[in-house]
C-alpha cells in the first residue's frame, strides 16, 4: 500500500464533493430545523425574477442573503471527510439522521430532478455529520456549510 499511495490512504484520493446543485436550476428550498412546526419555504418565480415565501404570512419576506448563502453552500456541497460509506437505515440514529439537526430540500425546475434532501445530524469532531437524502454514505460536513446551510430564508 505504501508503495502505491505513499503515505496518503485511498479515501485521500476520494472526491469530497457530495452534491452540486447550479443555484440557476432552484425554483424550492424548504429549510426544517429541529421539527416540522419549524418549516419553511421560499419558491423562486422566474417571470419577476424573486423569491417568494410560500403560504407565508404578509408580513414575511423571502431573505435574499440567506437564499444567496444556502444556494452558495450547494454549489457544489463539500464533505470535510466521509464517515462510512454503507451505513445501514437502522444505524442513522448513531449520527442522528433519524430526527436530524436541520435539513434543507431542493428542488429544480426540471421534471426528471429528483428533490435533494440533504440531512445534517450530529455534531461530531470537525462538524456534523451529514448524508444526502436516500443514500447510505455518512459524511462529515464542517460547520461553516452548515452555517451556510442554516442560514434564514425568510424574514420579516
């Protein structure tokens, strides 16, 4: 092994690149943080070129900074390291993806993208740890995406 990777391991060699979403392509980012009662939503209406809450209030306001720090953070979404790579349903709730931190769905104006949930649970040595919708893989993401992900879309 030292003699081919030297003294870097093969995940070195890994891209940390999880997801990467072009910001022109989101029409929907709904944020949850803790639980469900804590959702909200912010859809992009192409023709005036503004994000709107969606079924907010009228004294609620899309917040342009935090829509323009969460669409930074997806493009492209970095993990600091990757934790495991298969990790069972049953073994989320080790990371705290089973009633997670915070997750951030987004959608794209194409009809054959798949909505991305990225789910962020637990804090852990360098950040939180974070997986991608359905998939089995477990990252680490640093805590400065996960600022950028928590940003507030919404205002008043």
């Amino acid at each position: 092994r030292t003699g081919v990777f030297g003294s870097r391991s093969p995940e070195d060699f890994r891209s940390r690149e999880i997801l990467r979403i072009d910001p022109a392509h989101v029409r929907r980012i709904v944020r949850i943080t803790g639980n469900a009662a804590d959702t909200v939503a912010v859809v992009y209406d192409r023709e005036r070129k503004a994000w709107n809450v969606e079924g907010g209030a009228a004294d609620v306001r899309a917040e342009s900074k935090g829509i323009e720090s969460v669409l930074s953070a997806i493009n492209p979404l970095v993990a600091s390291r990757i934790e495991k790579l298969k990790v069972p349903a049953a073994d989320l709730d080790d990371y705290g993806l089973d009633a997670p931190f915070l997750t951030v769905a987004v959608d794209q104006d194409r009809s054959d993208e798949v909505r991305r949930n990225i789910i962020i649970g637990k804090k852990t040595k360098g950040g939180r740890f974070a997986t991608i919708g359905s998939s089995d893989a477990v990252f680490i993401m640093a805590e400065k995406q996960v600022e950028r992900l928590s940003a507030s879309i919404v205002g008043k």
